[in-house]
C-alpha cells in the first residue's frame, strides 16, 4: 500500500531536536553534533548516503606505493589506495634481558661439565659419574638454547605500522598466541609517549600510546626507539585525516 503525497512530505518537514540544540544550556556544555549519533530519531535524516560505494580516484603516486606495500607486507590487509607509511620495531634493549638469562644458564651448564669430576672419590661415591650426566646436561642446554631462541623471536615478530588511513598493531604473546589491532586514524583521539627512568631517556626509548573515541580503549606498544618522532608523525597523520586531507607520506 503506497503512501499519500502529503504523509511523504509530513516526514520529510520533520526536525531534529539534537541537531538543533544550542551548544550550551545553563549547566550544560556539549556538541549537539556529537551527541546525534545517540539519537533514537527514526523520522530525522540526518545525512544521506547513497546506496552504492562511490569509486574514489586513487592517484599515481598513490597506486603506486599501494602495490609497493602490498609487496612488502603481504600480512597486511590493505585497501585500495592504502599504503604503509610507518613501520615501528621495538628497540634493540629488550633483546638484553632474554640473551643475558640464556647465556649466564649456558655458562653455568658448561661449568658443571668441566669442573665435574670424571671419577668420583670415595667420599662422593653416591654421586652419578660423567657419562651419566653429560646426556641430560647437554639435552637441557639445547632445551634452554631453544627457550632463549624462541623468546627472542617472540619479541621481534611485534611490530607497530601506520598506513595513510589506520594504524595496525601486531602483537606477539608467545610462539602460538598472536593478537592483531587496527584502529582508524579518524578514531584516535589522542596519541603519546611516555618515558620513564634514566635507561629510557638515555637510550631514547620509551611507549607509544593511543587512545581511541567511544568506549575509550587504550593501545600500548612498548620499547619503541625515538617515540617522540613516532607520536608527531602519528599526530600530524591523524590531523591531516580528520580534516580531510591527504597523509603526506613524506612527512614521516
């Protein structure tokens, strides 16, 4: 059953009482653009879209360094046009710990072979001789080869990238635990560093940290080198995608 000509333009003349609120009220403070996406008003239009995907023009250039990326990181889900501006690896420091903790337990196994006796006296006669522990004792350092390999992998597989329209964090938890988030650049509301004691500032190294909007989630990337140049390109990538225009690769 088709409507009447005048129902049609009834509900066309309908108005919003959000996007036509004042932007302050006594005791109030708040955007009545921000505040339309809350709004339960089935009868408003507020913007209309159309049905079909327009096809946006990507330029040469741009083409250009998509294919390039795409070659480059065949992991990534990259659009049409988008292309990685950023690549973040974390910083050489936290290699020390792992290295250290592998090779001071390696030390000390190769210690034990050679200061053990070959033939126990008669007072350590309860002890195992050399050919029964030599076995175990080079089965646990290539166990504990393995484990410092491993960790050190674990630790480079994590990587931070920003394209001209996301940024795309992949985070490594163990060899079979792996955790990927990628957040709009229109969706950050804020980006930061924070350094913290003398080795950071000295060795300039620190984490980066993005906050998005609506439900407030927090992204960290940890041990990155140089944050501070990180977060202003990220700053100035974010401000340029908000307002419209392109992300200046040449800016990073």
């Amino acid at each position: 059953m088709s409507q009447s000509p005048q129902v049609n333009d009834a509900k066309q003349d309908v108005q919003s009482h959000v996007t036509a609120a004042p932007n302050t009220m006594p005791g109030e403070n708040y955007d009545p653009q921000i505040r339309v996406q809350y709004a339960n008003e089935p009868e408003v239009v507020h913007a209309r879209r159309s049905p079909e995907a327009a096809n946006l023009s990507i330029s040469p250039e741009n083409q250009e360094r998509c294919e390039e990326s795409a070659k480059n990181y065949p992991h990534l889900n990259l659009s049409d046009g988008e292309f990685v501006i950023l690549d973040v690896k974390r910083h050489p420091i936290g290699l020390l710990a792992p290295i250290l903790a592998t090779g001071a337990i390696l030390v000390a196994l190769v210690a034990v072979l050679v200061l053990y006796p070959d033939t126990p006296s008669s007072v350590m006669t309860a002890m195992p001789t050399y050919g029964q522990i030599l076995l175990p004792t080079l089965l646990l350092m290539a166990l504990v080869a393995l484990g410092g390999t491993v960790a050190l992998w674990v630790y480079l597989q994590n990587h931070f990238y920003m394209t001209n329209e996301s940024v795309i964090q992949e985070i490594q938890q163990g060899l079979f635990a792996r955790h990927e988030q990628t957040v709009s650049l229109g969706s950050i509301e804020d980006a930061s560093f924070k350094q913290v004691g003398l080795l950071q500032t000295m060795l300039n190294y620190g984490t980066v940290r993005l906050s998005t909007e609506g439900e407030e989630t927090t992204y960290r990337f940890a041990y990155v080198a140089n944050p501070r140049r990180h977060v202003a390109i990220l700053n100035n990538a974010i401000e340029a995608f908000k307002n419209g225009r392109p992300v200046d690769p040449y800016e990073s």
